[in-house]
C-alpha cells in the first residue's frame, strides 16, 4: 500500500461517470459545504486538478469528495469536483454517492428502502433508496427547492439572433433552452455541436443575465446551458453542456429540477405529476413535482428525482512528490480554446 494515496470507487449514472474518493482527502478548510466548496474554488485547488485533469482523469467525468457532514440531520456530505470547478449539487453525482455509500456498506443498507440524507454545498438533499439483495435498485433523491428566475429571458448572440431562455435554479442555475434555437437536435451525432453552441451560449449568458439565490447569495451564476426538446411520447429530451466543452451523458438532475419548476411555473404540471426526462444516449430519470414551498420572494417547486447507478469498479490514486503533474494538465485538443484560460 502507498502512504499517500485516494481511495476511489469507479460509478456511473446512466453513463455519466461520477467517481466517489471513498478516503484519503486531506480535509478542506471551512465551517460549511458552501465553504469548503469557496475555499477549493478561490484558494486552494490543488486536489480538484489532481483527480479531474489529465494524466489521472479526463473532462467527461465528475469526482466527488466525501466529507463530514455539518449539517446535524445528515449521514453524509459531499462536493462535485469538476474540471472546470467545485460545484455545488449534481443529480446524478448525489445518485452515485448514495449508491456508493450504500453498496460498500459506509451507510447501512435496510430493504426494501433505504432514506439517506446528505449534506451539500446548496442544502440538505434526502435520498430514499429501493434496495434488494444488497444492491441499490434505484434512488430517489428530494432535491433542495427550486424555482424560476426568469422566463422568456432574451439572449443576445452575433451567431444566432435572439435566443430565448427559461433562468431557472435546480441546484445551481441553469439556462434552458430549446434545441431548435441553435439548429440542432439534441442525438449523439451532433454532441460536439450541442457542447461548442452550449459554451458559447454560456459566455453570452454571464455578460448578459445576472443571478443570486435569495437565500445563497453565493450561489450567483449560470452554471450550465440545457438544452431541451419535446418527444413524442411525451418526455422530455436533455443536453446539459458542461466546461470545457462536453455534454452530459445522464438526464441531468438538477437540470431535470430546473425544467420542473418551469413547467410547474407555466401550469403545464401540477403538484404530484410527473415527467420522463431522456438524456442524449437515452437514459432516464423520472422527475416529479413533490411539493410547494418559497424561497425567498419566489415561489419553488419541490422535485424529486429518481435514477439508478452503477458501481462498475475501484482505483487507487498515488500522490507522488516527484511526479512532475501534481496540478495536472490540459490540452486544446480536449479543452479547445479555453485551454488559456487556465491558471
């Protein structure tokens, strides 16, 4: 064994890959989630470019960092650690936790359901798990309240005109947009597309449209763009775009919150209804409208969102003084032109 090493447990969620360190983090400053989330994004990022930049990780995944949970109801905490940042709350990386933490027995497991609750830079989340033989069926995960910022918000682009925009938090803020704004549908031939239109989209967004959540102040950008489309049978077809330029593989959970609180915002869906939200290679997760409440001045929707994952194996992560990458690296062939952006 190395004296310095990461723990890691290898999970996806309907394809997108949100790896847990199951042990071995140093612990990160701050008396919160939130905190700790601040002090990885403004003062010491050295453990987020370790696990998600090359040579160890690569852009199309997550890695989420276990921590002691602060707040008194919760069995456990967690923050996401992207490549571009530390953020706040992912559907389908809080499905991988619970599912995580229920297989390998850190949380014990009780058939048929399990309720777990996890602490998190953006609030509490309780997860309620269906269980059999040891394995976790599927998990449901109460997600904080979310609510609409702004309707019909207009975008102004040099590329395609006028583009309309839903500004909604489901987590963290999401624009939503309608696929057919940009010329495209949302299938797997035109992924490199939806991400470039989706990263572009972003940069107009953050010079145009300004947010905060009511009661998080800190919680004030547009995180990702969705974009969206209707389907036939009635669910709804997702492409979160994520820096530096992918897409999500799942159906995006607090992006699939977001849209709930749009449509629970126009009338479209009433308290106990729910919706199918498809990703771009098909995966599920079903989104049901739970409950009203307020945040702040706005209304809110209560969603909950019900997916499953999949443990699919373990890593371990030696941290050598002598490697000559400790902060990683990045390449324009995957990173494009941000690439110079980084620090």
């Amino acid at each position: 064994m190395w004296k310095n090493s990461l723990d890691i447990l290898q999970v996806h969620c309907q394809g997108e890959i949100g790896k847990v360190i199951m042990g071995g983090a140093p612990p990160i400053p701050g008396a919160t989630l939130l905190d700790q989330m601040n002090h990885i994004n403004t003062v010491d990022d050295s453990l987020r470019r370790f696990v998600t930049f090359e040579p160890r990780a690569h852009v199309a995944m997550s890695m989420n960092l276990l921590v002691p949970p602060v707040h008194p109801d919760a069995d456990a905490g967690f923050i996401v650690l992207q490549a571009d940042r530390a953020h706040p709350m992912s559907g389908s990386n809080c499905i991988c936790v619970v599912t995580a933490l229920l297989e390998t027995g850190r949380v014990k497991m009780r058939e048929p359901e399990t309720v777990v609750r996890i602490d998190t830079p953006a609030g509490l989340i309780t997860a309620r798990a269906r269980c059999k033989d040891g394995r976790c069926l599927s998990v449901s995960l109460d997600n904080v309240p979310c609510f609409v910022e702004a309707q019909d918000q207009m975008i102004r682009t040099p590329r395609w005109g006028t583009i309309i925009a839903d500004i909604a938090f489901g987590g963290v803020f999401y624009a939503l947009v309608d696929a057919k704004q940009v010329g495209l549908e949302i299938t797997p031939a035109n992924a490199r597309d939806l991400a470039e239109a989706g990263i572009e989209l972003k940069a107009h967004i953050a010079r145009q449209v300004s947010v905060a959540h009511p009661v998080i102040p800190a919680l004030n950008d547009v995180a990702y763009v969705m974009f969206r489309q209707q389907e036939a049978d009635g669910a709804l077809r997702t492409c979160t775009t994520l820096k530096p330029g992918r897409v999500d593989r799942s159906p995006c959970g607090t992006g699939s919150s977001a849209n709930l609180a749009v449509a629970h915002a126009r009338g479209e869906i009433r308290i106990g209804d729910k919706r199918t939200s498809r990703s771009i290679i098909g995966g599920e997760f079903v989104a049901e409208a739970i409950g009203e409440t307020t945040v702040g001045n706005r209304k809110a929707v209560l969603p909950r969102i019900t997916g499953q994952a999949w443990i699919y194996g373990r890593e371990e992560l030696r941290m050598d003084a002598g490697d000559p990458f400790p902060r990683g690296f990045a390449l324009s062939d995957s990173w494009g032109s941000q690439v110079g952006e980084l620090g």
